[in-house]
C-alpha cells in the first residue's frame, strides 16, 4: 500500500551516505571490485535524486524497472553459486542496493535501504581479517546514527531529540551489542597445508 512520501532532504542523505559506506566496505575487501563500486556508487547517487525528483508520483516504469531488475539480481545470483559456491553473497546486496535506489518515495522504502546497508556490512564485516575494517564499521554507526535521529524528526514532524536521550539511546545499543558479542563464541580460523 503507497504511504506518504518522503520530503526530509537530511535523511535521504544520511541513508544515502550509510548505503555509500556499505559499499565502500565491500570493496575494501575485495568483496566486489573498485569499478564495480564506483559504478555501484554512481548509480545510487543518481538513484536517490531520481527517487527525491519522483516521491510524491513514482512513474510505473521505474517500479517496473526495479522489480525486473531485482529479479535479474537473484537469479543472476543464484546461477554464480550454481557454478561458484564461494559466489560471495555481497555483490547481491549491492546489486540490490543500486535497484531499489530508484524506488524509495517513502520513509519505509528508506528504511529497507538503511537494513540491507546493514546486511552488506555484516557480510564484508564476516570478511574482515584486520582491524582496519573498523574505519568503515564507525563510519557507518555514525551514519547509522544520523540516519536514525533524522528518520525520528521526520516521523514527529520536526521534533528535536535531546542529547541526553540521544546519549541513552546510544548507550542501550551499545550495551546490548556488547552482550552479544560476549555471548558468541570466539572466531577460529583454520589453516590447511598440503604435505609433500
């Protein structure tokens, strides 16, 4: 069902700009390659404004567009695991980030975009072998967080968060993010040699 679109210039780009870090984190990896972030950037970037342009009335062809497009993606997909099991699931997530960036005319469509920008960081993050991914990992809590804070002032119609409740927010996360990471066993990485 079509919701209200939505006008907050300063969430599209906080969500914009969490997206962007995502996919700068991949390919920091070598997840995807440098031209196919670039490529993968360029068109969110011209996605996002052409979803901005066409909030209030999304033409059919582009909801055509992007659901043909996102079905290319998986089924693209699903063939490279058929001939590649390591087919990294990453290049999905871009893929699919760079389609629905056409169609995000309301405050939901961006919050999908915020939760698969999510997935894909957790997926390069199971990736990482160093701690220079940390660069990434608080450039996108940031962004997270300015994402977040803009969603509530839009959804209160221009409501100020207080920095105390702001700080308590935070703070809540970041406990609970602690705890599960207390709780879940250590990573092992095995080694395999081949004998001579």
């Amino acid at each position: 069902e079509p919701q209200e679109p939505e006008h907050s210039v300063r969430f599209r780009l906080a969500c914009t700009a969490t997206v962007l870090v995502a996919i700068l984190a991949s390919a920091s990896l070598n997840e995807i390659s440098r031209a196919a972030a670039g490529a993968a950037i360029a068109l969110v970037l011209i996605g996002m404004v052409v979803s901005y342009l066409t909030r209030a009335r999304p033409p059919g062809a582009i909801k055509a567009m992007v659901a043909l497009a996102a079905i290319g993606a998986v089924v693209w997909f699903f063939m490279s695991v058929a001939v590649n099991p390591l087919t990294g699931v990453t290049a999905l997530f871009v893929m699919i980030q760079v389609v629905h960036s056409f169609h995000v005319p309301a405050r939901r469509d961006l919050l999908f975009s915020l939760g698969a920008a999510a997935g894909l960081m957790a997926a390069s993050a199971a990736q990482a072998i160093n701690l220079s991914f940390g660069v990434f990992v608080i450039a996108f809590v940031t962004l997270g967080l300015w994402s977040l804070v803009e969603m509530w002032i839009a959804e209160s119609g221009g409501g100020r968060i207080s920095i105390a409740g702001l700080v308590t927010a935070l703070s809540g996360a970041t406990a609970a993010s602690a705890a599960v990471f207390l709780v879940l066993p250590a990573p092992t990485v095995a080694f395999r040699t081949n004998l001579l």
